[in-house]
C-alpha cells in the first residue's frame, strides 16, 4: 500500500465526516428548533423518553448531538436529570442508522431494481438535484434540502473513497495481524474508544470500519469489541460539554458513560461466557457492512433493554460519583439559565430559548409595574426598593439576551431565523423601557409621597381603571410570542389613549373647582404619559411579531385595521369594560 494510497484514505474519511456535519446541520436546520422542543416537552414516562430521544437521533443522524442536548436540557434547568436517562438511552439506538443506511454500499445484483438500492447508484442524482437547489432555488427550505442532499452524497463518495483506498490491505499479512490483536476483548475495545473519542462520532467510526470490512480481513471477532468501545468513546462529545456546566448537567454525561461502560461490560460477559460454551463459529467469518450494522443495532437495544427497568439506579449512582454539594443544595436556579451556549449550535432552538428568555423579561417588567401601581394607593418604601431592584433585574436580562442572540447572529441562519432574531432583539429594549416607565411611576408616587400629598379618590380610581387597561394589554402581548393575532392589541392601544386623554380633561376639572393641586397634577400627568409609553411600546413589540406572521395584517395600518368586524367587536366590548368611574 502506497503513500498515494494513505492520502486517499484520509481525503475519503475527510469527505465522510465532512458529508456526515453538511447533511446533520441541513437536517437541524430543517426542524428549525421543533426536534429540541419536542424534547423539552417530554414527560417523566421514560418509555417515551427512549422512543423520542431514538426517533430525534436518527433523523439528526448523531447521538452526540442529542447528548449534548440533554446535558444542555439539564445545565439550564429546562429538564430534569431523572427524564435525560430514557433519552440518552434512545439516542444510542437511534444512532444504528446510520450504520444500516451505509450497509446498503455492499448490495450487490444484477437486477436494476436492487441495484438502486445501493447509494452510490443513487447518491451521485442526489448530488444533481442538491446542487441545483442549492444554486438555483430562491425557496430557503428547498435550499436546506438540497444541503441535505448534497451532504449525504459526499458521505457516500468518502464511504466508496475510503473503501477503495484501504482494498489493497487485504494482501497485506502485517495488516492481518493488527486486525487480529482486536479479537482481545480489552484492546478491541480500547481502540474503538480511542478512535471515536478523537473523531467524536461513533457513526462515523462504524463507517470506517465498515470501510475495512470491504477488504475481507475484518472478522466479527475483531468487529465486535471495536464496536462496544465505539459506544464508549461517542461519550466523549458529551463529557466535554459538560465541562462547564452545573453539576446537574455533569451527572447527565456521567449517566451516558455509565450506560455505556456497564452495557458494554455486561454484553461482552454474557457474550464470550456463552461462547465458551456453545463456540460461536461466525467470529472467524469476514464480517460484511450489514454484519456489523446487525451487531451495532443488537448491542444497543439489548442493552437499553436490560438497563431500561434500572433507569433510577443509574440516576443514584450519578449522584454517588458526583455527590450533592452544601452550595449547590442553597443555589437559587437563575431565570435565564435557558440561555446555555450549548444551544448556539442549534440556531433554530437557540433562538426559541431567546423567544421564551424574552417572555421570563417581560413577565418581570409586568410584575415590576404592578408593584409600582400599587403605590398609588399607598406609597411603601419597601415596595419602591422592590421596583429598583425588578428594573436592575430587567436591565441584567436585556443584557444577556442581547448577547446571546449576538453570539446566535454569527451562525448560519435562514431567512426566517434571521427575522426572528432581528424581533427579538428589538422587542428586549422595548421591553426594558416599559420596565423603566413602571420605575417613573414608583418614582412619580414617592414624589408625592415627600410632599405628604395624595391622590384624590376619583383619580385613584381612574388610575386604577388605566392600570388594569395596561397590564391586560402587556398580557395579550406576551401571548403574541405565540400567537400572531394583532389585532387585539390595537383596540388595547386605542382605548388606553382614550383613557389617558380623558383622564387629563377630568384632571382640568378637578383643578377648576380646587380638588386638586398644579404639583399633583404634574404627577398625575407623569404617570398618565408613563402608561401612554408603555402602551406604545407594547404596540411596537406587537408590530415586531406580527411580521413574523405572513398571514396577519399589518398591526400600524390603522385605517384598514379599523375596519375588520372582529377588530370594532373587541374595542367596544373594551371600551365598555374599562370606561372611567363617573
């Protein structure tokens, strides 16, 4: 075997792991963040837990992928550690499709019809039409189709490039000898490890030994340890993901090591203990591509199987390596931990973690404003320490979201996430201004407060009326985070500016029969324009995530808004519910 022969080789393991990455970000992308949210919305019924974390792994083609999600699941809180066990589980035999989907390169016929069945008989069309996608489709999924496309065919030629590359070996005793070390049970497994630990992908490790099983030299002997040390060694993407995380998170990776390494003991036990017995003759056999997609797919289940009833014991012996700390017991969970950089690599589901960071911020300015309304009524220094501290929180926020929808803006985003992106981005200064505007209103009443002044009983009430407009409209906003529907939001905005106005000439009356003061009517109208802004700012958030709708009308085309029968039947129905006290 020549240098010539090596260089193709590695080229051919360079197109299969780079064929391999195209073809898994084309399928991600193409879920845009939906396979994540499915995971996150799991149930502690761990037998569905295995059955979507197999089902996401396989149309994902990595279960280094889906462990890295679960370890991110766990770091930010959104999953708990006792659910991640059924889809580690899952993952690792949803990763045997892989395997099987390379087996098809060794059918071999005569018939036409079988003959297709092989990929390189029909990789090199997918190419085709990926390509033309690609260059000619304005059309952005069919652009991620035809990545898809292109990266599977690029996976095959490096299948059939390394393949050819190693045939000669087979006439190589020294090479024949090597293989035969690996019929050790420890040093079979040893390599397996170490090979998928450095590519970090077991897929791609079961390829290239089936690449090497194309020479006839490979023997199931051989194939078999190599195969349990590559389930180990995929354990490696996660361990190395959970580096920097919580403990929680790193109790995660540790159940997939434990998985793997206690699996791959007891099979290889079970196995070469029966052998012993019975003499399995097919160990010295050559091993073919579909022989070892058999063995990898019947190790994985058989394993899951086993250890499937003892899920919580794996979860126990976690905590037992990684034992609960004094200030771990005492840490509060943070908010925002859903903002996990691990995330990043998954753009469309980093992005919806942006979206649901952008409610938990919202939320936090709403409960900030209702605080400071409160102090209409009656003005308490500790509540106005509360508003302070709820407005720095919002601030904090508005930080971290910004920069983690910065670090999302450097990846490869479509269309429609780049549009998601610029929203959220907007919507989180907007929000951090009606955060402000609740901190005016605190300040507006300790004002007063100083002054040993108050309110008048009619304006209490007609402030009391303005609040209750204003936190409704900011409730039916945050549901816009999910549901396009604007118009609603409109008819908020059209009544809390009818309010605010009608409030000022009831203000001018009050002073005119000598109810009211100038200073307190500085106040009043300080606070009445602090709810206008918010109102104005929940209409912006509303224009934003209304584009993100294709269907909707434009929330800012008032005079075709105005004319929409569902749009008059709730502004009436508003006006009458929020009409001021006489």
């Amino acid at each position: 075997m020549s240098i010539f022969n090596f260089l193709t080789l590695f080229g051919g393991l360079a197109m299969f792991l780079y064929g391999m990455e195209t073809m898994g970000d084309g399928l991600e992308k193409a879920s845009g963040g939906k396979l994540e949210k499915i995971l996150e919305s799991l149930t502690s019924n761990v037998f569905k837990a295995v059955f979507l974390g197999m089902c996401v792994t396989a149309v994902i083609q990595s279960s280094s992928a889906t462990t890295v999600m679960v370890v991110g699941f766990v770091n930010s809180g959104i999953m708990p550690l006792s659910r991640a066990v059924g889809i580690i589980m899952g993952a690792n035999i949803g990763t045997t499709v892989t395997a099987w989907i390379l087996s098809l390169a060794g059918i071999e016929s005569s018939n036409v019809f079988i003959q297709l069945l092989n990929p390189s008989s029909f990789s090199p069309i997918l190419a085709v039409i990926g390509i033309a996608l690609l260059m000619f489709a304005k059309n952005e999924k069919k652009k991620t189709i035809g990545n898809i496309m292109v990266g599977f065919a690029i996976l095959m030629f490096g299948m059939e490039t390394m393949s050819g590359a190693v045939e000669p070996l087979a006439d190589v005793p020294a090479f024949t000898n090597i293989l035969l070390m690996f019929s050790n049970p420890i040093l079979g497994v040893m390599a397996g490890a170490i090979l998928t630990a450095i590519i970090q992908s077991s897929s791609a490790s079961v390829g290239i030994l089936q690449a090497l099983c194309m020479t006839g030299s490979v023997t199931y002997g051989s194939a078999l340890p190599i195969i349990m040390g590559q389930n180990i060694g995929t354990c490696i993407t996660a361990i190395l993901s959970s580096l920097g995380a919580n403990r929680n998170a790193k109790r995660a990776a540790c159940i997939h090591l434990l998985f793997n390494l206690i699996g791959t003991c007891l099979f290889l036990a079970v196995f070469y203990t029966v052998n012993l017995f019975v003499d399995f003759a097919f160990l010295n056999d050559s091993a073919n591509p579909a022989g070892i997609a058999v063995i990898h797919t019947t190790f994985n289940i058989t394993v899951t199987l086993i250890l499937l009833p003892f899920n919580r014991m794996l979860e126990k012996l976690a905590y037992v390596i990684i034992r609960v700390t004094d200030e771990e017991k005492s840490e509060k969970p943070k908010r925002l931990d859903v903002l996990d950089e691990r995330f990043l690599e998954l753009p469309g589901y980093a992005l919806e973690q942006g979206k649901t960071a952008s409610v938990t911020m919202f939320r936090e300015a709403q409960e900030s404003l209702e605080m400071a309304a409160s102090l209409v009524a009656d003005y308490n220094p500790d509540v106005m320490n509360k508003v302070r501290k709820s407005e720095d929180t919002v601030d904090g926020y508005e930080d971290q979201i910004c920069k983690y929808l910065l670090a999302v803006s450097r990846r490869n985003l479509n269309e429609r996430e780049s549009q998601t992106l610029s929203v959220l981005l907007y919507s989180a200064t907007d929000i951090e201004t009606i955060s402000d505007m609740a901190c005016n209103i605190a300040l507006a009443c300790k004002t007063l407060a100083a002054k040993e002044s108050v309110f008048s009983d009619s304006a209490k009430r007609e402030l009391q009326v303005e609040q209750m407009v204003v936190d409704d409209m900011i409730r039916a906003t945050i549901t816009m985070f999910d549901e396009r529907k604007a118009q609603g939001i409109y008819a908020y905005y059209r009544v809390v500016n009818e309010l605010a106005a009608e409030m000022q000439e009831r203000h001018v009356e009050r002073l005119r029969r000598n109810e009211c003061t100038v200073d307190m009517g500085i106040v009043l109208t300080d606070i009445i324009s602090s709810y206008e802004r918010i109102a104005d700012k929940c209409i912006k958030i509303a224009g934003y995530l209304a584009q993100m709708g294709a269907k909707d009308l434009d929330i800012h085309d008032h005079e075709n808004m105005e004319k929409r029968s569902d749009y008059k039947e709730l502004y009436h129905s508003l006006k009458e519910k929020y009409a001021l006290p006489a």
